[in-house]
C-alpha cells in the first residue's frame, strides 16, 4: 500500500504531475507567481542599487541596472544632509506605542468577547462587523475631528504622539482575529487557573498571551507597517518640524522642489525601506502562518 501512497508536493501530489494538464497548470500558475514577485521585487532592488551609483552614471542613457559604481558614502551624506535620524525616530516612537496600545487593546477586546462573554456580546460583534464596512474616509474624517478637539475633554492631539497610540486601542478586525485565537486555546486552562484563584486580568497577561504569542506577532507586524506608511493624519497631526515622520520628509521634498539631488532622495527612501524589511526577514515565517489563524482550531 505504502508504494502507491501519493506524496505530497503542495496542493498538487507528484502523482497529479505525471499528467500533461496538470504539468501545464502547473508551471502556468508558477509562472504567473514569478512574474508576480518580480514585479514586488525588482523596484525595491532598483532603488537600493541605483541609490549608491555615481550621479553621471545615474543620469547616463540607457540606464544601467547592475551598477558599475559603488558609493555607500552617500548613505552618510543623506543622513547628515536630510537630518534622517530624527525622522526615523520619531517614526519609530509611534510605531512602537501604537503596537503596544494596539496589542493590549485589541487583545483585551478579543478576551472578552471570546471568554467573558458579557450580556449583548452578540451585538458587540455585529457592531465590529458593520464598522469593518465603513469607508476609509469616514474613519479617517471622525479621527481628524476627535484629534483636534477631543469630545467631552476638549483635548488638542496636535504634535502630540499620544493620539496614534490611542487611536491604536481599537481596531476591529484585530480583535476579531485575536477572539477567534483565543476560542481555540482550552477552556480547562482557564478553568485551572480560576481555581487557582487568578483573577481575569492574570488570566490574561499570565496564561493566554502567553500561549497567543503567534497572533501577537502578527498583528504586532501588521501594526508596524500600517504605521510606518501612515502619511495623512501625521500630515495633519504633527506641524513640528521636530516631530514629523520619513513619510512626511519623503512628501516634503517630492513637493516642495527642494534642491535635494535625485540620488540622495533615493537613499532616503531606501533607508526608510530598511526597518519594514528587517521586520520582515525576521518575522516572515509568523507573516506566513498567520494566514491559517483563526482558520484552523486546536
């Protein structure tokens, strides 16, 4: 029996594959991946590659794609030049908050819903099911307003960080995939630990994040890079030279015909690529298995 088991070879067995059609499909759909990537790829390694080469090479006609000059020195030259350490860092400081904010916020949500399961849960759900469906200016519009003057406090959130990290508290589609992670995690842990006499809070923090670390790199991840290309509302949230993001400084100079020269622009975005792809390579095999959470139970 064992001769004639098929082995598996993805969706498509090695069996499947004796057969002409399949074969066809087969390198069909690899090449349509192929070409899907490359063109995911390729501008970011033009970028990189054409950053560092000598300016009359940058210009020369027809343009060359592996340089033939190196000069990483510019790396240094923008740095100074555009003050990039300061941008980085401010993006970095609401990237950071927002993750945390986000994870506790949402998480607690998700705990809530999926353990505690007060009276009207039900409706709780169909709310952030129906807030899913709203357009992304509607959301955007009601953020400004609250931002500028906080209902009820009257609070100005202008060039002030505090209202991305707040904003970050509630996100409806992370807390529906944070409940639908904890309703696989058992209930005789919890049971245990009520028992033990944990209250919900150590519950939480002490046994089912824990457990939950999957789904919080991933919506830690997604968090990050919503962050990091957030442009519009630090646009219009943060009017202090000092406090402005790489997505603002990137705008700025695109806009305001600054004398900054082609290649050093490239160099900044370049550098302003590098933390989301380091985040990346680190991360990338929670990236992958996050698209099976809350899909598959157990």
């Amino acid at each position: 029996m064992k001769a004639f088991a098929k082995k598996s070879n993805g969706i498509i067995s090695s069996i499947e594959l004796k057969n002409r059609k399949t074969q066809i499909l087969y390198w069909c759909m690899f090449l349509i991946c192929l070409v899907l990537a490359l063109t995911c790829v390729l501008p970011v390694i033009w970028i990189m590659f054409s950053s560092l080469k000598d300016i009359s090479e940058f210009y020369s006609s027809p343009p060359t794609i592996i340089p033939k000059t190196f000069q990483p020195e510019k790396i240094l030259i923008a740095w100074e030049q555009l003050k990039l350490g300061s941008y980085l860092r401010n993006t970095l400081i609401i990237a950071a908050g927002r993750i945390i904010f986000c994870i506790v916020g949402t998480g607690l949500a998700g705990y809530v819903l999926s353990r505690i399961k007060p009276k009207g849960t039900g409706g709780m759900m169909r709310i952030l099911l129906w807030s899913m469906m709203l357009p992304g200016s509607v959301s955007l519009v009601a953020g400004y307003l609250q931002a500028v003057d906080f209902p009820y406090l009257h609070i100005n959130f202008t060039n002030n960080f505090t209202y991305f990290w707040l904003g970050a508290l509630g996100n409806a589609y992370y807390t529906l995939l944070f409940k639908s992670f904890f309703d696989s995690i058992s209930e005789s842990l919890v049971e245990a630990a009520k028992i033990d006499g944990c209250q919900e809070l150590g519950i939480f923090f002490k046994i089912i994040m824990p457990l939950s670390i999957p789904i919080v790199v991933v919506i830690g991840i997604f968090t990050f890079n919503d962050s990091w290309s957030d442009f519009l509302m630090p646009y219009l949230l943060l009017k202090d030279e000092s406090l402005k993001t790489i997505s603002q400084l990137i705008f700025s100079i695109k806009m305001s015909g600054s004398q900054v020269s082609q290649d050093v622009y490239l160099v900044m975005v370049m550098m302003s690529m590098i933390p989301p792809l380091i985040i990346f390579l680190i991360f990338n095999k929670h990236i992958m298995n996050g698209i099976n959470i809350g899909g598959v139970k157990g």
